[in-house]
C-alpha cells in the first residue's frame, strides 16, 4: 500500500501521525499511544474499512449459559450463531461481520489464571479482548490479509517483530497441516522463516467438549526484534515472545463421540488482547506498564504508602512487594467490572470465585501493602477512570461497587480473625507433627473462605506445613461432586435440541420454521373462563439420535417439528406447556390401521371438520424446545409416527393458564418493587412455573416488612381494577424508545412482543409519552392474562438476599396466595395465644419449661410454613421475644430453687470442707446451679451432688475447691448410668 494511502487511512481512523512501534522507543513514553486510542483504531479499522458492524461488549454474566461462570471470550454472546439456535428473527442471526471489544474474565472454570496473577506481568483475571468476526461471510484469506493490514499498517508494528503459527495436522484424527492458511501467510509477505507449524494443543481451538472448533493461527510478537531470529521461542512462554493475536478458523463441529465432522458454514473468531497490544505499542515489557494499569498502581502507592512500583518479580521482589502491587489492581479492576454487570460475591458459581478473589485482593492488602481498612474500594474511582468511558456502566454504579467491595471486606476481616484463632488452636494441639491438619485448612477455606495459600503462608511462619497434594485430592473430588451436581441438574432441565447440523439440513431442505402464533390463540369469555383455539398441525420431521427421520417406531424417543404449534417452548423464564398430541385418522393407511368410521370404538368423529382420530392413543410431550426458529415437540411414541401425519394439540389448560397467571403477576411483581424501593430496582432473573413465581432483583438496601406489605398492596391494586393486559409486536427500534421500558440484557427478536398493563400499546408508543412510567410495559415472548383480574391475589412466600445487593422473591398467587395468608392468620393467631400465656406468668418451672417447648416448635412451624413473608418476619420477631422471656423465667425460678436446696444443704453440712450428698431434681441445670451457689457460700468447700433419675441415669455435678489443690480444676457436670 502505497504511504499516501497508509497516511489517509490513519487519518480517517484518528491514529496519531508517526504513531509507531519503533518509532515510540525513541522518544518518551507520553508520545506512545494512549490505551484508549489504541482500542478506537482496532474498531474503527473493521468498521470503516471492511464492513463490520460495531457491537457493545456484553456483560461478565454469560447470558442462557449455565455451564460458564463467566465470559472468558469474545465468542461466548455468538454462540447462539455459532451453533445454529439464533432466534431468525432476533438481530443476532442476522450479523455476518462484526467487532467488538469484549470484557473478559477468566478466573475459575477451563480458564483460570487466578493463581498466575501477581507471579508474572501478563496474566491477568480481567482483560478486553478485541475481536472482528465473520458468520458464514469471509475465511482465512481475508481474515489473514485483515491482521496483517492492521498490524503493519495503521499500527506500524515492524514486521520482523511477528512470527506466526499454523495448524500442522493430527494424524489421529485425520487432519492435514493447514497448508493453506500457511501459503496465505506467504503470499502477504511474511518470510518462511517466520511461519510455523504447531500441533493441535498450540493450534486447534475447541469452544468445549462438544461443538464448533477449528484450526487457528497466531501471530506472536517479539519484543526484542532487531536482526536476530526468535522461532525457538514461539509458545515457549518466552517473556520477550508473547502471542498477541489469535485467528480461529471454525470449520468443523466435534461430536459427543470425539470425532469430527464439517460444519454446514464456516466462522472466523478472531481475539486479540488489549493489554498486551497497547504493551507492544507503548513499548513496555509488562502490560502494567501500561497506561491500563499504572493510574491504578499510582493510587495503591498514594494510599498506602511504602515503596513504590518496581516491576520486579521472582527473588528481586521482596517480601512479594510488587506482586501486591500486581493483585490488588488486577482484582480490583475484576471487582468493579464484574459487579457493574451484576455479579456480587457470593457462596457459589461466578459469585463464589468472585468472593476468592476479592478476599485474594483484601489479603494482599492487608498482609503485604500493610494498607488500611476501605483502602481496595478507594481505588474503584482510579478504575473508573481508566474504562469507564469505554464501559459506561462503570460510572453510573461506581457507589453501590465500593460500598459492596466495603462490606465483604469487614466480614473477611472477620473472617481473618477467627481463622487465625482456628489456626493457632490448632497448632497448639498438633503436638509434633510437621504437617496441619488438611481437614481443618480445607474447612477453613470453604467454610470461611480462608486463602489456601494464606494458610500456606502463616503456617510456614511456625515451621509447619501444608499437605498440598491431599489438598489437591480433596479439590479434585469436590469438583467431581459439583460437577456430579451440574450434570444432574442439566439432565433434569433439558430437553431435546436441535445440533448444529440438523440445524442446517433443515435450513438447506427449506423447511419453514415453526409457526407458534397459535399459543396466543386464546379468548376470555363472559364468564370469566378462558377458551385455548384447537390447533391442527402436520408432522414435517423427527429427530432421533441427534438426526433427522421420517420415521419413528412405537416406543422410541424422539423430537416432533410441525409446521404450527401452540405449545409454548421454554423461554424468557417461563417453563414449557405440558399436554398432549394425538394422530387424525385421515391420515391413517396401512401403516396405522384402516378406520372403522361405523365403529364406535375408539373413533370419534366430532372433533375438527368431522375428522376422526385416535382418543385412545395419546403422544404426551414431555418438554418443548426452542431453537434457531424451530419448535421441538419430544415425545415417546406409543405407536409409529411419520412425516406427513397430521395430529391435533392438546395443551394442559390448568397448566397453561396457571403459568399465564403466574407470568403477568411476575411483571406486576416487577413494576410494584420499582413503585416501592424506587426505580434503581432492576429485575436479574425469573423463573415462572404453574406452581409459583421467583424474581432475583437488585436492591440498595434489605427489604423490609413493610416495604414486601406495600408491594403486596400495589399489585392488590392493580389486580382489583381487573386491568386489560394489552399485547402486540412491534419493530424492535420503536420499541426501544418507550419511556421507562424495563428490560434484560438478552437478545431479543424483531419486530418484539411488547406486554403493557392498562395502557394500550399505541398510547405507550407516543413520541415523550409518559403514560409506561405509571404502569408495567415489558418486552416479553410469554403468555399473558388478557385482564389482571384473574391473579386474585398474590402474596409473597419469601425474600431472602442470594448476595448482597441481590434479592430472589418467590411468590404464589390465586388459591395458593388465599391459602398462605389463611395458614398466616392461623399461626398468629396461635403465637398470640401463646404470648398471652407467657406473659401472665407462671409460678410452676415445669409450665415455664412447657411453655418455652412450644414457642420453640412453634418457631420452626413459622419458618417452614407457606405463608406471607412479611406475617413470618413479624411473627418470627414476636416468638423470639417470647423465647426470651421464657428462657428469662425459667433461669429465675432454677435460681430460686437451687438456692432454696442450697440453703439446706449447707444447714445440713454446715462448715464440712468437702459436701456430698444426693438431691431431688430432673434438670442438670438446676444440680450445677446448686453446685455454684454452695462453691459461693462456702469458698473452702469441694462439693460433689448426685441425682437419682426414673430412668435409671444418675446426673452429676461437682467442683473442687480452690483451695484443697495447686492447680485449678474446672467444675465438673454429667450424666452417667447407674
């Protein structure tokens, strides 16, 4: 390319004018390009002058994919194109080129560089991966042409600094070197020297056990250059040779049997790191070098003071100085990334790792720096000051992220304190054994969430210790379990889904995807009752064993694709319809029998159209699926069913319309939290079933019981006026523009279903109309009442914080709402009862003991009841006074009487240095009283009581006086068998 056009493309794509790799080491640091430039060209790049569409970084929580902690990648929001199941109507299946710069987080799962942080100057937990995609569009040689454009072009990286690596084959799968993807190189320029095969660990990328994989090739960079030749340093984790670019290439698919199989389109998924490229450009050896990093570190030294940044690493850092340094501001940038999108630490999954590494961070803190209490909050500012223009959800949430940071410091803080108490009983009852007991650190670390390697460390101050490898067995074996636990629940939850390929096959057959309009094909008569409009289908394909078929034998287990459903899948948090197929004798042949139609047996011809079918044969689905536009109905054939026959759709009316009431209160649920706890709420999951709600919610501070009492009484208000819910689709960008649309970070389908309560969709719709800020407006594919009348009622059955900041609320409605609030009124009328009683008094220890009984049991009837949460906490409060003052009694009246047998017996040993004797009395509590009071009235005395019991037991109490012994022996209380 000639220079003219070089200048004009940098120009167009504001890069600084002699903006070079080499020619920044010549002059000061402050001439290199800042970070934020250096992102801005890779997008404007791909952008401007090769057609992508720029697309926002989605947040750290994997969006629908339970089996990842979080995204680790720039692929994890395309997976849906990647295998297929993009909804066609969403604006995901339509991308083909695309670009972005993605926040990441590895730490925990696959990908996990927790434990590398702080040792080195590159890994990091958090990371923006840059990245250009091609969807069934471009392939290696535009990809190829694409990198080496960019890199040597508008980045001026001199091109003797860059090796590059090639897929050199595996023989036991069948694969060739990827020879074209070398010659690609070699025709751009790149000297043979510099193009290197490398084997399927270094140069074949897999998205998990299962599904699209691909050869790659990487571009690595050598931080030295100049005349010398660095191939033997390529993936030899060279610090002076550092992979900065990686190319995928996604052709093939892997099957659940290991083998390979090409896929229907070919993807391109590039990612590049940004720390380490603005490292190359800035020319630095360590990305915390960079101006990502240094106003972080600067903030560390300011507040904490001690000696500076060094960059030192290994034996030159001492006392692990630096790599403080290192930890605490790549922790600190995880934290505020992670809990701007939502993740807070926790007790499992994202949460859990996210709790390990702000705990890492607080240790480092604390041990190393010697810093004071709240000083990691203090640097999210510096955070948001370096990514918060990029991630602008950093600066709206900067309080709530230093006050959770706060919070979970001072409890592991507290942590720390009785950790090391643990430790230190521990060591002192060790005797002399060398080694900690690997029970009691693995407690610690799970139970109080104690780091191994603080442990480690205080253990070695005292010359003892850790048995690493019964560690690693233990951590082994309990993420066995765990992922025992996930497989199950996975199990448990899934259904039949479409792969890849059959994806495809269906797409190149022209088969239509599934018309599902019917399954708001309802009505709601004068009555009061709703009416579901039978639905008649054609059965177009079956899926067995991860194929297509035309044909199914009775009992086999297959997938069932019609034309046209109403069944609704499994989607937007609402579970799936459950109901029932059955076969229209029309269709009948030889296959299925000839129709008697003179027979009244099984046959009837009254249904639809005067078609007969089959009452006695029913196909009962088992879960519907969604996927890439399909509807997938599973089954277990009772009989043979084939492409061609036509059937009928029974859905589960009870079901069906339990789920809708439970559907349209969860939006009401939604818009009466914001109404009550203010407009910061924001909704982070639901799941509704027939048989009850659950909402996750994000909240400022605990909810109370009167704020859960004024929820309850919103939603009451709404449901009494019997609100018509209105529904309609509308084209997504419109709306996109209502005012106070609450919404999820999801991908939604365009034109969009838009749910409105009260308010029809056209008033909502209105340029600047107000009219969705006064009632609930949701984007939602779910099936919905058609009035709120028929909810009833709705009272909430629990709230509980998961972490804080996050509420999950689960809630019943109708007859289950009227029954909890029965069961409520019961139970207080029950500790009202029994609050009478305990305050009248009684002078009897027995009634008193009774009496604490039954507010005991009667706790646990409260806590364990279906009830209204607001009543459990008020009742709750209630018992555990009354339990107070029960306990209270009893405590006095034990004093009272052990004091009047104290006083006899010392009438009756009056001055005796050592008192035995035997006393009537079935409490322990009572004897050790006794016991204590003569020990107070006669100090000189040993005393030593026994009381026979019915049962045979003889209880025990005893002291030894001070006095007759040198050494101290504490009193002594027991029950023993006579």
């Amino acid at each position: 390319m000639a220079a003219a056009t070089v200048g004009h493309m940098r120009g167009l794509l504001r890069v600084p004018p002699g903006w070079r790799c080499g020619s920044c080491r010549a002059r000061s640091a402050a001439a290199c390009p800042p970070a934020g430039q250096v992102r801005q060209a890779f997008l404007r790049f791909f952008q401007e002058q090769h057609g992508h569409r720029l697309v926002p970084s989605a947040p750290v929580r994997p969006r629908g994919d339970p089996g990842l902690l979080f995204v680790n990648a720039g692929m994890n929001q395309f997976k849906p194109i990647l295998l297929g199941t993009a909804h066609p109507r969403s604006e995901l299946a339509q991308y083909q080129r695309v670009v972005n710069s993605q926040k990441c987080v590895r730490a925990g799962g696959k990908h996990n560089d927790l434990d590398d942080v702080g040792r080195d100057v590159y890994h990091h937990t958090f990371f923006e991966m840059l990245g250009n995609w091609s969807f069934g569009d471009y392939f290696k040689e535009e990809a190829c042409g694409m990198a080496w454009e960019l890199l040597t072009q508008i980045y001026e990286i001199p091109k003797d600094h860059l090796y590059i690596t090639y897929f050199g084959g595996d023989a036991s799968l069948g694969l060739s070197p990827d020879e074209e993807t070398r010659d690609i190189w070699l025709s751009l320029g790149v000297p043979p020297s510099h193009v290197l095969p490398f084997p399927l660990r270094e140069n074949f990328w897999e998205m998990g056990e299962t599904g699209p994989c691909g050869p790659c090739t990487e571009i690595h960079y050598d931080h030295v250059g100049g005349s010398r030749h660095a191939a033997g340093l390529v993936n030899q984790d060279s610090p002076d040779v550092v992979e900065i670019w990686n190319l995928v290439f996604m052709q093939y698919s892997r099957e659940t049997d290991g083998s390979l199989r090409p896929l229907p389109q070919h993807h391109v998924d590039t990612g590049m790191g940004l720390e380490r490229l603005v490292t190359v450009l800035q020319s630095k050896r360590s990305n915390y070098d960079t101006d990502l990093f240094t106003p972080i570190l600067d903030a560390i030294h300011k507040g904490c003071g001690g000696p500076g940044y060094q960059g030192l690493v290994g034996e030159a850092d001492v006392r692990s100085v630096n790599m403080a340094y290192r930890v605490v501001a790549d922790h600190v940038r995880t934290l505020s990334v992670c809990i701007a999108d939502g993740v807070y630490p926790g007790m499992s999954g994202a949460e859990l790792v996210l709790r390990r590494i702000l705990r890492r961070a607080v240790r480092f803190c604390f041990e190393v720096l010697h810093a004071p209490p709240g000083f990691l909050a203090s640097l999210v500012p510096a955070v948001v000051e370096v990514l918060g223009d990029t991630y602008p959800e950093l600066r709206k949430n900067t309080n709530q992220i230093m006050n959770i940071i706060n919070d979970n410091e001072a409890a592991f803080l507290s942590s720390l304190l009785r950790g090391r108490r643990i430790i230190d009983r521990t060591l002192q009852q060790m005797g002399p054994s060398k080694l900690f007991p690997v029970e009691v650190a693995w407690s610690l670390y799970g139970n109080l969430g104690f780091p191994l390697d603080l442990i480690g460390l205080m253990i070695e101050e005292k010359g003892i210790q850790l048995d690493w490898a019964a560690l690693d067995q233990l951590a082994q074996e309990d993420a066995k379990r765990k992922a025992r636990t996930h497989q199950a629940e996975q199990l448990e939850g899934s259904g039949v889904r479409l792969d890849v390929h059959s994806l495809a096959q269906l797409q190149r057959d022209g088969v239509p995807t599934t018309d599902d309009s019917p399954k708001y094909a309802y009505t709601l008569g004068q009555d009061g009752r709703y009416a579901f409009s039978p639905c008649q289908a054609t059965v177009l394909i079956l899926y067995k064993d991860q194929s297509l078929q035309k044909k199914v034998g009775a009992g086999q287990r297959c997938g069932v694709l019609l034309d046209r459903t109403s069944f609704y899948a499994e989607q937007g948090g609402q579970a799936h319809d459950r109901g029932y197929l059955v076969l229209l004798g029309q269709q009948l042949g030889q296959e299925h029998g000839e129709v008697d139609q003179s027979s009244k047996g099984p046959w009837t011809e009254q249904l639809l159209h005067g078609q007969p079918y089959r009452r006695d044969v029913l196909f009962p689905v088992e879960s519907v699926q969604f996927s890439g536009g399909y509807v997938i109905h599973e089954v277990t054939a009772p009989e043979t069913l084939q492409a061609g026959d036509q059937v009928l759709l029974f859905v589960d009316e009870a079901q069906r319309l339990a789920c809708m009431v439970n559907h349209t209160a969860t939006h009401l649920l939604s818009f009466a939290l914001r109404r009550v706890l203010g407009d910061q709420t924001e909704q982070r999951g639901s799941h509704v079933t027939a048989e009850q709600l659950r909402f996750d919610f994000s909240t400022q501070a605990p909810v109370t019981m009167q704020q859960l009492q004024e929820v309850e009484g919103v939603i009451q208000e709404v449901v009494d006026q019997n609100e018509i819910v209105y529904m309609a689709e509308v084209p997504l960008a419109l709306a996109s523009g209502i005012q106070g649309l609450r919404t999820m970070d999801e991908v939604y389908p365009d034109p969009v279903r838009v749910v409105s309560v009260g308010v029809p969709i056209e008033n909502a719709l209105m340029p600047n109309s107000q009219a969705a800020m006064q009632t609930s407006v949701e984007l939602c594919c779910g099936t919905h009442l058609l009035q709120t009348g028929a909810v009833q009622d709705l009272t909430i059955t629990s709230e509980r914080q998961l972490v804080k900041g996050i509420s999950r609320i689960i809630a019943v409605t109708r007859e289950q709402a009227k029954l909890a609030r029965e069961v409520g009124q019961s139970l207080a009328k029950e500790v009202d009862s029994l609050s009478a009683r305990v305050k009248q008094g009684n002078s009897s220890l027995p009634e008193v003991q009774s009496l604490s009984k039954e507010v005991g049991h009667l706790t646990e009837e409260v806590g364990n009841t279906v009830m209204p949460q607001w009543q459990r906490r008020e009742l709750q409060a209630i018992l555990k006074a009354l339990q107070r003052a029960a306990n209270t009694a009893i405590r006095k009246l034990e004093i009272r009487q052990a004091a009047e047998k104290a006083q006899g017996l010392l009438e009756k040993h009056s001055k005796q240095p050592v008192i035995i004797d035997t006393i009537s009395s079935d409490s322990l509590s009572i004897l050790m009283k006794v016991v204590n009071q003569l020990c107070d009235k006669s100090p000189g005395a040993s005393v030593l009581l026994l009381s026979p019991q019915a049962s045979g037991e003889v209880l025990c109490a005893c002291q030894v006086s001070k006095v007759c012994l040198t050494i101290s022996l504490p009193r002594c209380y027991s029950s023993v068998r006579a």
